[in-house]
C-alpha cells in the first residue's frame, strides 16, 4: 500500500528554447523533525533535516516501522518533504510542493498501535519573472481521530512588503498575481503532527498538511489547465494516501 505520494524535483531554474523569462530561485530553507514508535517493544525511530540552499530541489526527512515484512502487517511512519520543481516539466511553471504526514496503518493479526510526531518549517523566496502570472494554490489539512495537525502558510511579496494570503485553514484558489519584474515572492508552511493508535485499532489513521501552489508565465487557454493540473496533484495525494 502506498502511503505516500512522493513526486520528483526536475529543475529549480527554468528557462524554455524559446527563451521565457527565468524563475529565479533566491532562497530555500528548510528544518524538520519527527519520531515515531510502535507498541510492541520496538525501539523510537526518529529523522531530521535540517538545510539551506537556493540550489538544492529537494529536503526531506522520513521514519517507518513495520511489524513484519510483507503484506498484512501493521506500520508507523512520518515523513516531511519541502520542494522546488518545475513538475511535469514545464518550463514556464513554478512549483513549489511542501508536506508534513504522519499515519499508522493498524493491520492483519498483530495490532499493537503506535505514537507519531514532527515538525516542518520551509522558506522558499524567488522573484517574479514577469509583471503578471496565474497563481494556483492548494492546501490541504486532513486529520483522523487520535492524529492532529497545527500549520500556517504564508505567501508574501517582501518587495511590496505585502502578505498575499495567510490561512491556517485549507485553501484552494487560482488567481492572477501582479507585481513587478523581481519582486520577491516568500511562501512560509510552518506544519505539526501528531498521533496515537491505541491497540487493536484496524485501518488508517493519520495527520497531515500538503501544499502545492504553481505559479505560470500566462499562455493562452492555460488557466483552466493549471486549475485541472492541480486538481490532478491533490488528488493523487488522497489516492496515494489510502
């Protein structure tokens, strides 16, 4: 069972052959923790990530345990990932995907529970390439009985000394965003987890914020395909969590 979607960082620069303004990276920095055990002896397995570079992608940080190998088992896991990637390879798109998840899957004979907990804070800055772009953005906060999750997303023109949007509910919109040439863009997700299963409990139980917001150099009838695309991203998210 796929627990979690996981999606891969091409370019964090992009510029396309027919020469489209360039998506300046300035910034990405990210910290994040988590820990997670089962009830059935096992020892607490924890990660962490801590880094800062424009040019990096990618940081993330995951933990699991299982009770057995193989199908039909129990298992714990918490994962966190914050990343820049022009996601299905357009060269004209920005997108940055950031994500905190801690779930126990309670299966086959050997239910013991389990505790999970983390803790993910992503910078992300880059400057406007052109004076107008399309903006989607999607953030989705979910939460099951005995899990819960505390976060904040932040998108700020620093330039203009403007706060776009603030939310710590979910959100899903798509819009225009106007600014001017090299305006820095900040998004902020400070994201919590945590949980317990008790024993003997069967399914799925979780916590989690995921956010994917894409911001497109305009081309004619792309607004409706942006909204659909990212329509696509949370709903592979849900499937893939399932």
């Amino acid at each position: 069972m796929t627990r979690i979607l996981v999606i891969s960082s091409f370019l964090v620069s992009m510029a396309s052959a027919e020469g489209l303004p360039n998506f300046d990276i300035l910034r990405h920095e990210v910290h994040g923790d988590g820990w997670i055990q089962l009830f059935d002896g096992s020892p607490v397995e924890t990660d962490s990530v801590s880094g800062s570079d424009p040019e990096d992608p990618s940081f993330g940080f995951s933990a699991s345990d299982r009770t057995g190998i193989g199908s039909g088992n129990s298992s714990i896991g918490i994962s966190g990932r914050s990343q820049v990637s022009n996601i299905g390879g357009d060269l004209d798109r920005l997108t940055i995907l950031t994500r905190l998840i801690a779930d126990y899957l309670g299966d086959g004979p050997n239910r013991p529970g389990g505790s999970a907990a983390g803790e993910l804070s992503s910078i992300i800055e880059f400057a406007i390439p052109v004076e107008r772009m399309q903006w989607g953005f999607i953030l989705d906060l979910d939460e099951t009985p005995g899990f819960t999750q505390s976060s904040m997303v932040t998108v700020e023109n620093v330039t203009a000394g403007k706060t776009l949007v603030s939310t710590t509910e979910q959100l899903v919109f798509l819009t225009e965003l106007a600014g001017n040439i090299g305006d820095v863009i900040r998004v902020t997700g400070l994201y919590s987890v945590e949980g317990t299963a008790e024993a003997g409990v069967s399914g799925l139980w979780f916590s989690g914020a995921f956010l994917v917001t894409s911001f497109t150099i305009p081309e004619p009838a792309s607004s409706g395909l942006l909204g659909v695309g990212l329509g696509l991203y949370l709903l592979a998210y849900r499937r893939g969590r399932r």
